[in-house]
C-alpha cells in the first residue's frame, strides 16, 4: 500500500516515517504543502495519506477535499497542532478517515493505522 506524508514540518514528516516504517507501508514521497501533495498524489496515486491541516499554500482541508475528488477510495489521517474539534468534523465530513493532534507518539501513531486499515 501507497502512503504520501504531508506537513510542512520537516520535522514532523520525518517523525512519521520513522515511526511507520516498519508498518508494512510503502512511502511514495513526502510533500510540504497541498500543492506540492496534489502533484505527488496524481502522479503515485497512493493509498493511504498522512495530512498536515495548517500549511502555505494549499490547507490540509483544501488538499483533502481535492485528493478525495480525484480518488474517493483514498485513507486520508488528519494530523494537526489545532486542538479544534470543529476542524476535525469537518475534516471528517470532507472524507478524512481518521484524525490525530500533534504531538505524535508512535503508539497512538500505530493505533490510528491499525483503525484506518482495520489491521486490528
């Protein structure tokens, strides 16, 4: 399976890679901003998506709502600094599968995959 991390923390997309890289998943790229994300996602078609909601220019909701347009199907996991629930409804209503707040740990990193691709 096809996975595609955006964030526009360096930082972040590294921690997720580390922390997924034995998860059986196969990263096609990492992406800064929505923009950027949209391109990569054309081109690799991936499966799973990790998305950052406050980004430059592209937002994460903006991304979500394009990438669901092109591929329905798509497992996209929201994972954002804002501790706002409304963001996280609405992301959720525009077809986000699942939802994290930053900071990351890889346990609950695990546990969200586990859930978005029912591997429990």
């Amino acid at each position: 399976m096809k996975l595609l991390i955006v964030d526009d923390s360096s930082v972040m997309r590294r921690t997720i890679e580390k922390h997924l890289q034995n998860y059986d998943l196969d990263i096609v790229g990492t992406a800064k901003n929505g923009k950027e994300a949209i391109e990569m996602f054309k081109k690799e078609m991936p499966e799973v998506v990790t998305m950052d909601i406050t980004m430059p220019e592209m937002d994460g909701i903006t991304c979500l709502e394009n990438m669901v347009a092109i591929k329905p199907d798509t497992r996209i996991m929201m994972i954002t600094a804002l501790s706002d629930k409304y963001t996280g409804l609405q992301a959720l209503d525009k077809g986000a599968r699942g939802f994290l707040y930053k900071p990351v740990n890889p346990d609950d990193l695990i546990e969200a995959f586990d859930k978005l691709l029912k591997r429990n």
